[in-house]
C-alpha cells in the first residue's frame, strides 16, 4: 500500500472553506429568492450576510488559482484531448458508477498526483471551476451594485436576465454539492477521499509513495 500526496495544503484549505461558504451561500440565497421558505435571520441581515459571503468566495477562489497557475499540478486540469479516448474512459467510468460498483468491480480509473480526475469528474470540475463560478462571481457583483454597474447590466441584457442567470447556476449548485459529496463516499471506504481531503494523503495499490516535498 502506498501513500501519495494528493491534495496540497493551499487545495484543503481553499476546498473546505469553498465548501463552507457555498452551503452558507445557498441557504441565504434559498431566503432571498423564496421568501418564507426558511427563516434564518431578518430579510436585510440575510442579504448583507450572502454579499459578506459572495466576496469571501471570490476572494478564496483567489487561492485555487493562484496555486495552480504556480504548480505544476496544473496538470491535473488539463484535458484529454483524444475524443476517442475520453469517451471509451467516459463511459467506462459510468458503466463502473452505474453497474461495477454494485457487483465489487475495481474502479477503472487510478489516480495519480497530475491525474487525480477520472474523466467525467474532470470535465465537472472544470464546468464548475472554470465556467459557472466566474459567471456565478460576475453576476453577483452586477446584482450586488445594479446602479453602479447599470451599464454593465444593460450590456448582458438586463436585470431579468443577469439575476435569472445568476439564480439558475444557483440551482446547479444546490444539486451539484450533494451529488459531489456523494461521489466523495465512493472511495474502497467512504471515508477514505473525505479523510484524503483533510490530510492530504490518498492510499493507493499502485505506484510509489510520494511526500510532501514532491
Ligand atoms: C459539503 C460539501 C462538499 C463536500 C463534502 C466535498 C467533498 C469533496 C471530496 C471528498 C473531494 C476529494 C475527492 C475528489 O477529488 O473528488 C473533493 C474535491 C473537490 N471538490 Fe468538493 N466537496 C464539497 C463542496 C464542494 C463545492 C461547493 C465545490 C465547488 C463549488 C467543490 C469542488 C471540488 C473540486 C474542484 C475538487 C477537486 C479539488 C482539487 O483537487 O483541485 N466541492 N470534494
């Protein structure tokens, strides 16, 4: 058994406060948008609450990118570039999450510290990193300040369109993070990728033993 480094510090640490932040987001954004539904405190305090968060998020996002675009780990975003590849490893991975996984198949896909994504898990964390949480960032920041940013409001098409953008990638989030924590318990033990993202450590059959220092 070996252990391989896998999730530097800047990534635990920038993960589960992103975690923390987005579930704080989503149930104030869920009292904003659908009044009466949940009550968590007064209406003026819940919208000054989720624009504190909305900025806090932008800010740790900082942290991803910023040690990424410093990392060779970077690696680990980029793309199969091979259609044929991607999908034969593509459907390979979900015929494993559909069926395999039921009957004690091993996963079809080993990780590696510059490939830790399967092939589907990468292109969600690349939707989600790269796409909906800049479009996310943006739109909140229009909404945030409607009269300093008229202009800017105006250019995508109005409020209606910038806050029903910015409600729907919202939707995304609400089903994303359950299903995302659910795919995190489908490790040897459930446990093992949530323990992996607090220490750092994945424990694997193949390869080598890698440290910190690597
Ligand atoms: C309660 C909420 C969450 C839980 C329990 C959770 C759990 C996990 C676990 C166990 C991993 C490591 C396994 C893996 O690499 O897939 C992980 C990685 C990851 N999660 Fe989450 N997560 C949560 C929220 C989020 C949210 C809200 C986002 C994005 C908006 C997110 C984005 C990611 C990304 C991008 C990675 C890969 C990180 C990297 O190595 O670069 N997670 N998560």
């Amino acid at each position: 058994m070996h252990r391989i480094y896998m999730h530097p510090l800047p990534v635990r640490v920038w993960h589960w406060s992103n975690a923390v932040i987005c579930v704080m987001l989503c149930l104030t954004g869920i009292q904003i948008r659908y009044v009466g539904l949940i009550n968590l405190m007064p209406f003026r305090m819940v919208v000054a609450a989720h624009n504190w968060l909305g900025f806090l998020l932008i800010a740790n996002t900082f942290i991803w990118l910023l040690f990424y675009l410093s990392s060779d780990r970077i690696r680990t975003y980029h793309s199969e570039l091979n259609p044929i590849k991607l999908f034969r490893e593509s459907v390979r991975q979900f015929v494993y999450y559909g069926y395999g996984i039921f009957k004690e198949a091993p996963n079809p896909f080993v990780a590696s510290i510059y490939r830790k994504f399967n092939p589907p898990q990468s292109m969600t964390y690349q939707l989600i990193m790269l796409i909906l949480l800049p479009i996310q960032c943006v739109t909140g920041i229009l909404l945030w300040d409607l009269t300093r940013y008229a202009r800017a409001v105006a250019f995508f098409g109005g409020v209606r369109v910038v806050d029903t953008v910015h409600v729907l990638i919202f939707i995304v989030f609400v089903f994303y993070i359950p299903f995302h924590a659910y795919l995190g318990t489908l490790g040897r033990t459930p446990m093992e990728h949530f323990k992996a993202m607090f220490t750092g450590y994945e424990e694997s059959d193949e390869g080598e033993s890698t440290d910190k220092a690597e």
